[in-house]
C-alpha cells in the first residue's frame, strides 16, 4: 500500500495541478499548506524540498529505489505520478509525446502568460502605488487570447487535449483555463474550450482538487507586507 505523499500545496492554479492529480491517480497524501502571502516559501526546511521557493512541492516516501524522493516543478511531479501509477499519461508512446507537448505549452506558454495576464490587470492596479500599466495589460491579454484560440482548435479535434483521454496535460491546464473571466477573455468564440471546461470541471477528483484549502484562496493581496513577499517589492 502506497504510503501517504507528501503536499506542499497553496490553492493556485499551480497548485491545482497536483491535488487534482493526486485525487485522480487515488493517491493518499498529508497536506502541507505553504502560504505564499506570509512567505512560507522562503523557509530553509521548504527550500530543501524546493530549491526554486515555488510551490507545489511532494515527498513521496517510496520513490523509485523505495527511498523518499522530493520533487519540485508542477510538471515534473505530474509527469512523476503518472509514470508511478501507470495512469493519464496515454497507452502508447505516441499518447506521451502528445502529452508531454501539451504539458509543456501549458508550463512554457499557458501559465507564464496566464499569470502575467492576472498579475497586470488584477493584482498591479491594486498595488500601492498602483501600477495601471496599459502595454502590459493589452500584450498578456492578447497572448493569452492567442493561446486559448489555439487551445479550441485541439478540443475541436479532441474530447480532450492530448487525444480522446483525459490526461496530466489536461489537468495541468484547466486550473489556469477556468479563471478565464480574471484573464478578460470570451468564450463566445471557444465552444469547444467551453465544452472542455465544463466536462473537466464535473469531474469528481477535479472538484475536489479544486476545493483542497479553497477557504484560504482570496483576490489581490491589499497591503503592503503581502505585496512585498509575493512581489519582492
């Protein structure tokens, strides 16, 4: 029996990605809450696991030599947990290639943008001083309107992004796709994205991967300290 894994996880869309993983694959696991606001991810022990002072984070007690490995970088421990368990990575080598290039538009392209997006039509007015930068809010919008357009074409191929199974490549994607409306794009012109979102977003072990800790997840950060350690202000 797989002993618990363990989390350290905040509820962000990166976050997501692995608590919806987790609850897929049916693994057990401690959670950890490393609250990004307060600065929990500048912590000696929490650099240990993460060198990088992001999380999501695992200690999986039994790693591939039987012994502890920690992983840190979403896409690693979504790539690690399906080579584990044998599930959501496809069932040939030809579904992993799929995969794998779907995972990496979401951590090279999707996610950067998609937060950028966030940070500068959300967070960056908010910010004192504010910061009501109309370039950046017009170059990240439109990216990442860009993007979701390429993400329709492949869901009008597909049930889902890699293929006609649901994959690590779709579960690395929809926490960042489902706060579309934050990002001011439309879905008037994405049906099948829309159709995606909504099957995805049903899904039992996603409802609950999105509800982990979801009494903590608020808007903008107001004052200053919290602006400070998110920002490095």
């Amino acid at each position: 029996m797989q002993d618990p894994i363990d989390l350290y996880f905040w509820p962000t869309p990166n976050g997501w990605k692995v608590s919806i993983a987790l609850e897929e694959m049916g693994l057990p696991y401690n959670l950890h809450l490393i609250d990004i606001r307060r600065g929990d991810q500048f912590d000696p022990a929490f650099l240990k696991i993460s060198p990088n002072n992001r999380m999501p984070a695992i200690v999986d007690p039994q790693g591939p030599d039987g012994k502890p490995v920690a992983i840190f970088e979403s896409g690693a421990i979504l790539q690690y947990l399906a080579r584990k368990t044998g599930r959501f990575y496809g069932d040939t080598e030809r579904d992993r290639i799929a995969v794998d290039q779907w995972l990496m538009w979401q951590m090279g392209g999707l996610g950067p943008m998609a937060g950028q997006a966030h940070h500068f039509l959300k967070y960056a007015p908010q910010m004192d001083p504010p910061q009501d930068l109309p370039y950046a809010r017009d170059r990240y919008r439109n990216e990442v309107a860009r993007l979701y357009g390429v993400l329709d074409r492949q869901l009008e191929k597909h049930a889902f992004v890699a293929g006609d199974f649901c994959s690590i490549a779709d579960m690395a994607i929809w926490g960042w796709a489902s706060l579309w409306e934050g990002q001011q794009q439309t879905l008037d012109d994405k049906p099948h994205m829309a159709r995606w979102l909504e099957e995805m977003g049903a899904r039992p072990a996603v409802l609950r991967g999105r509800a982990l800790a979801a009494e903590l997840r608020d808007g903008a950060p107001h004052d200053r300290q919290a602006q400070s350690v998110l920002f490095r202000r």
